[in-house]
C-alpha cells in the first residue's frame, strides 16, 4: 500500500529465520529467574535463568533473538537461536542457528542448520525424531541388568579382560 511496485512482488533475497507467530514474549528489559513452560511460539529478548521446555508433540517454536539469554537447559521442538544460550539445548524437532548463536553447551537435534558465524562450544548429537517419547527412568541407563533404551532388554556387563584376547 505504502511502497512502491506490487507488494506481491519482493525483491528481497535475504533469508530470513521461519520463527511464526509470538504468543509469548520476554522483552529486552526482563529478566526471568525460574523455569519457563510454554506452548505456542516464545520470542526472548531478555533474560531467562532457568531451564525453557515445550511438550516435543506441541509444535512450539522459540527464537532467541542476539540480545536474547538462556542459563539453562532448552528442550523444544523447533528453536531459531542468534543469542546466546548457557545449558544443553534439546530441539526435538530443528535447530536453526543464525550468525550470532552461541552455545555454551551440546546441542541435540533431529535436523539442524548453523550459518557461518555461529558458534557451538560443546558437541552435537545427531537423535532421530521417534513417536515414543525418551525413557523416564534415565538414572538406571548404563547400570547392569538396567533396561536398554534401544530395545528395553536388560543390559549385561561386560567381561573384565585381563590381557588382550583372554578373559
């Protein structure tokens, strides 16, 4: 209406991040000390000292814009980060890090997309998107006789080798 051309015609070839619609938004200004639950889309600006979660079925995006600060744990389905997060990010879904990510943490993803500039500080862990959710009981994984959570069968330890080859 206002510019010039046919607003259906954008000349504009610049990429920008797929964050959808903000039900929630932490502003510059704010700082949250807690955890912080949502559902929906979540925009943050500010500051949140706390872990970030999001059912993995619900469909919620979360962006943290370059001002934008987590010191927590981040488990969402989609997130497009250019701020910084302190903590482990799970994206059960995609991980989008635009130039000024920063990760101080390992970052598990199902699909993921970092553009030059962004910076992870930890590792990256390929998971595959599953229909069941992850096992609940994650304090038992690793021990002997604890279920295995890749086909619930009990896990036996392994033989203590004296020498190589010889049990």
């Amino acid at each position: 209406m206002f510019g010039r051309g046919n607003s259906n015609n954008n000349n504009n070839n610049t990429k920008q991040p797929k964050a959808g619609k903000i039900d929630t938004l932490i502003g510059s200004n704010t700082v949250i000390e807690g955890n912080v639950r949502y559902e929906g889309g979540l925009h943050i600006d500010g500051t949140v000292k706390g872990n970030v979660y999001a059912e993995p079925d619900s469909g919620s995006v979360m962006s943290i814009s370059e001002k934008g600060v987590v010191e927590g744990d981040v488990r969402v389905p989609s997130i497009v980060l250019n701020g910084t997060v302190v903590g482990d990010v799970y994206a059960y879904h995609r991980i989008e890090l635009a130039p000024q990510a920063r990760v101080t943490g390992d970052v598990y993803y199902n699909l993921i997309e970092m553009a030059m500039g962004s910076e992870v500080n930890g590792n990256l862990v390929h998971r595959v998107e599953t229909k069941k959710s992850p096992p609940q009981n994650v304090e038992k994984l690793g021990k002997p006789g604890a279920l295995s959570p890749v086909n619930g069968t009990a896990e036996k330890p392994a033989p203590i080798l004296d020498r190589v080859g010889q049990k």
